[in-house]
C-alpha cells in the first residue's frame, strides 16, 4: 500500500490540482478540507453483513462506523446505499451446483465474483449498522435486488448499462464533489468512486473510513484503478468537521 503524503503536503497538493481544474479556493480552510453545500458524503454499505459476525465479514468492517459518525456532522448531505439481494441471488456461489464462495462464475454481463448469501432484503444480516448516527441523511439507495444481476456501485449495476438514478438526484440537488466511505474499498466502495468519476464528479475516498476484503490482490488494483480514474485518497484527519 502505498504510503500517505504529509497532511502538510497533501494539502498542497490537493489544492493546486483542484484550483488547476477549476474549484473555488475557499473550498479548502487553512487546517483542511471543509465540505460545502455542493458536497455530499457517501456511506457504502455498513451493514450488519458486511461486519464481524455478518454473512460476508470485512475484516475491521464495524470499526469505520465512528469514523463516519465523527465525519457527518460536516456534511450537509448523506446518502447511504445497502446492498439488497433476493433469496438465490445469481452473485451467491449456493446458487450453482459444485461452486465454492470467492470462486467465480460468467453471467450474461461478465466475469463474476461469488459470494456466500449475505444481505437478503428484509434480513437482520442487510440492516445498517445499529451505531451510524447519520442525521443528515436524505436517501438510500438499494442495489443488488436485480434477481439476475450484482450491484457493486452505487451508480451502475454490474451489466454497466442499469442505472440507480443517484447522479440524476445529486445533479439536481447541485451536488458537485462526493467524499465515499464505507465497506468494501476493493468492491463497491471502489466501483462507486469510478462511477461517480464517470458521472463528473469532484470524488474523494476516506481511506480510513473504508476497510476492504483484498482478495486476491484486490486493494491495490482497486487504489490502482481509482488514482487512474481521478479519485483523490484522503485520511478523515484531512476534513474539517468543525
């Protein structure tokens, strides 16, 4: 992994690249970055599935829930996503006969990954974290409910063609940059800072407000991947919440 710049220098950094691409200067207190009424933080995931004791534990996936919480208070916007399959999701390895969770599969869309059953709409396992404390939240956002088809971002589902209507909503709310946390960094904490990229949006992962499954190398491709799209790696410490 690769090692953080100093905040001192990250700052500087990251604010001679936004002003070279045109953000206000006054997007960016002195001790920080200070979220504006065009920025809207996004929680990916923290579900009770997705932390120890979960269908498909994160390793440290209930330890992003204080991070976050410390964050929101800067935020006046939230919108949080929830993975939502139905029973015999195509994304579960118990649907096909003699395949093993984390083995793979090809569907009609491509090359997936198979999971154990984890987040079955109207389970305890798919409930949201019981400790968020989000009072700013507007939306939710489910994904994954297509029988047929995963849904690792919270933008596109996994055909790349299905959109969930997030960034028609943001643009109408004049969202212009998205700070992402959430479970996990490789998978839909990754596909959702790319997509978000793609939409045109300012887009900022939390590192430390994220924890990730890295399977099979999976982190670094996915830091690999989001440095290449534009998505800026940031630490909690790097956002003025006051």
């Amino acid at each position: 992994m690769t090692t953080p710049l100093p905040r001192r220098q990250f700052l500087l950094h990251t604010a001679t690249a936004a002003l070279a691409a045109g953000a206000t200067p006054w997007a960016f207190a002195a001790d920080g970055i200070k979220p504006d009424d065009k920025s809207a933080l996004i929680v990916v995931d923290v579900q009770n599935c997705f932390v120890p004791g979960g269908t498909l534990p994160v390793q440290g996936g209930d330890e992003v829930v204080p991070v976050i919480n410390r964050l929101a208070p800067a935020f006046a916007n939230i919108v949080v996503t929830q993975d939502w399959h139905t029973p015999g999701h195509a994304s579960f390895a118990s649907s096909y006969s003699g395949k093993k969770p984390f083995e793979t599969t090809v569907l009609k869309y491509g090359n997936q990954v198979l999971w154990p059953d984890h987040c079955v709409q109207g389970t305890e396992d798919a409930a949201l974290h019981k400790d968020l404390k989000l009072p700013t939240a507007q939306l939710i956002i489910r994904k994954g409910f297509n029988k047929g088809v995963d849904s690792y971002s919270a933008f596109e589902e996994a055909d790349r063609k299905t959109v969930t209507g997030l960034a028609g909503y943001l643009k109408a709310r004049g969202i212009k940059t998205l700070y992402v946390t959430g479970l996990a960094t490789d998978f839909c904490v990754a596909w959702t800072a790319m997509d978000a990229r793609k939409a045109g949006f300012n887009v900022y992962v939390i590192e430390d407000a994220t924890r990730a499954i890295d399977l099979n190398g999976s982190l670094e491709a996915a830091w690999k991947q989001m440095t290449a799209k534009g998505v800026k790696r940031i630490q909690s410490s790097d956002i003025t919440t006051a």
